[in-house]
C-alpha cells in the first residue's frame, strides 16, 4: 500500500489489543515510562473509548493507542466498529505494530481467537504482518520456573495457531519490573518493531487508512496554507515546516480522540469538518493577533 508523502519518520505508532483484563493499559504504560493509562485492579473494563498518549523516548515520537473493550464481545458492536474507524482515523497515516496483549495468567480461549480473527478479517489479512503478540506476567514465569519457550509449547492450540499466524513474533514483558528492567524490555520491542517494518517495506496501511490520511493531509495543506498566509500579513517568522506540520497533525489526532459518535463512512466528513473548526479558529487568532490582542502561540 502506498505510504503517505509526509511520513513523520521518527514516529512509531503502536496499537493496544487484547481482552480486558490482559495488561494493555500496564504495557502501555510501560512503553511510555509514565502512568498515561488507568490501569484496572477490579478487572472490570474502567472506560470503552480508545485513548491515545504520546511520549518522545529512544529518539522517537512513541504513540500509543489503548482500546479498551474493543476485544471483549465476539460480535463488533456499534460502538466497537465506531472506535476501530477512531483508531484508524487517530492512528493514521498507519500503525507500525498492532500489539496482542494476552496474559500468562488468563487461559486463552477459541472464542478470543474468534474475535482476533474477525478484527483481521475488518482490517484484512495484511495486517497480520504487523501483530506481535505480546505476553504479560513474565514475573508469573519466574515464579513457576517456567521458562518462555516451555511456556509457548504449552499453550492451547487456538494460540499456537495465532502464533503461527504472526510469524511466531511474541515478546514477554513483566510489567512490575524495575525500571531498568522495564527500560531494556521497551527496547527490545522497539528494536523487534523496527526490524519488523524493515522487513514489511513500511509501516501498516490499507484502503481505510489511506482514504483517512488523504482526508487529513488536505485539512493540514490548507490549515497550514491560511497559517503562512497570515502570518506573512502580520511579518511574523515561520515554524519550520516539519514542525508545524507535526503540530497541526496532533491537534487534528486529538479533536479526532474526542469525537464521538464514529462511523468508517464519516472519517472524512469529520475530518473535514475538524479541518473547518480549525481554520475558523485560526482566522479568528490571526485578526485578533493583527489588532494586538492574543499573546504569540496558539
Ligand atoms: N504480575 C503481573 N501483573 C500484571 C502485569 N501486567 C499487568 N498486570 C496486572 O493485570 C491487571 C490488568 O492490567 P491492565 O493493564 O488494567 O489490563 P487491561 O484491562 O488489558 O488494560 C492489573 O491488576 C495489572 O496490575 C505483569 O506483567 N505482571
Ligand atoms: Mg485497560
């Protein structure tokens, strides 16, 4: 699949799946180092909607996506091919790893592997190229003196299938670590990701996602058309474009974020309506910023 023109090269966008309950939001954020996402002791699912945090670690912009509930029914809901489209739209312009969070302590079921194999056959079959499934609870190994690979040759056939599929690409983390221990699993992963979009040529895209990200470079081109238009009015120097460019794309990311009510036939339409907020905005900043009334950020 074509890959979008600007490709935000120091990015990697990674996305969460997995059962509730499984380590998601734990793993998340043990990727960031922060604690960006509620993790549920109860285990009970503590809110539906996909939620995204950004950090900069390892010389790269790390987003992550967390999207709780979207693997607890068999059967997508409503709401559930609603946060797949937000998921596409925010993770746009394509996801570099599609993470399977299952724990060693939760028995893996057919009826999990059913859902995998719905949200594949959504996304289509090329996404598999991009899955790693990733095993929490590495502590509860040591504390069995189980070792990973006996692990793996015990696991129910309905995973060694999903394995299989995956090309046998599975990391564990224990996410109880210290940090240091915590900092050298995150690297691993980045490491494993990163040879694994080497080898797949770019990171993941199908027609959705570029309808999406074709949608939203359209918003960007004119927000940051009027920008510089303005700006040069009011003889202000300009961000470099980069830069700008990546600011305008996560406000876009974030208005997206908090949009509800998703359908995979309205990403565009949002989006340009999204794009339509923000050059009003913008319109409105700059003649306020001429009659010298706004500080100089937005
Ligand atoms: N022992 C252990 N517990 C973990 C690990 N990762 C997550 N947990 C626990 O598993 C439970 C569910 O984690 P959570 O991240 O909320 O799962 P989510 O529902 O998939 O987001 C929490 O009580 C976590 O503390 C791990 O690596 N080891
Ligand atoms: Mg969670």
């Amino acid at each position: 699949m074509a890959c979008s023109k600007f490709d935000f090269e120091d990015e990697m966008r990674l996305v969460l799946l997995g059962k509730t309950g499984g380590g998601k939001s734990s793993t998340g954020n043990c990727i960031l180092n922060e604690n960006a996402f509620r993790v549920d002791i109860g285990g009970s699912s503590v809110t539906e909607k996909c939620c995204r945090r950004c950090t900069s670690r390892f010389g790269k912009y790390i987003h992550v996506l967390d999207t709780p509930g979207m693997f607890d029914t068999q059967t997508p809901n409503d709401t559930v091919l609603m946060e797949m489209s937000k998921c596409i739209a925010i993770t746009s312009p394509g996801p570099h790893a599609f993470l399977l969070v299952i724990s060693v302590r939760n028995r893996f079921s057919q009826e999990e592997k059913e859902t995998i194999e719905k949200f594949v056959s959504y996304f289509g079959e090329e996404i598999l190229k991009y899955f790693i499934v990733l095993f929490t609870g590495k502590d509860d190994l040591k504390r069995h003196n189980l070792s990973e690979e006996m692990y793996i040759n015990k696991v129910p056939d309905s995973l060694k299938y999903i394995l299989k599929k995956c090309d046998d690409r599975c990391i564990f983390f224990d996410n109880l670590a210290t940090e240091e221990e915590k900092n050298q699993q995150v690297q691993r992963l980045i490491d494993m990701i990163d040879r694994n979009v080497r080898k797949n040529g770019s990171y993941f895209s199908n027609a959705d996602y570029a309808a999406a990200e074709k949608a939203i470079e359209k918003v960007e081109k004119d927000i940051l058309s009027q920008s510089k238009r303005e700006e040069r009015e009011c003889h202000q120097g300009l961000d470099e474009e980069p830069n700008e460019q990546r600011n305008v794309r996560e406000q876009i990311r974030q208005q997206i974020e908090h949009e509800d009510n998703w359908t995979i036939e309205n990403i565009i339409k949002v989006v340009k309506v999204v794009g339509g907020i923000f050059i009003q905005v913008l319109d409105f900043y700059y003649s306020a910023k001429r009659k010298g009334h706004v500080p100089d950020a937005l």
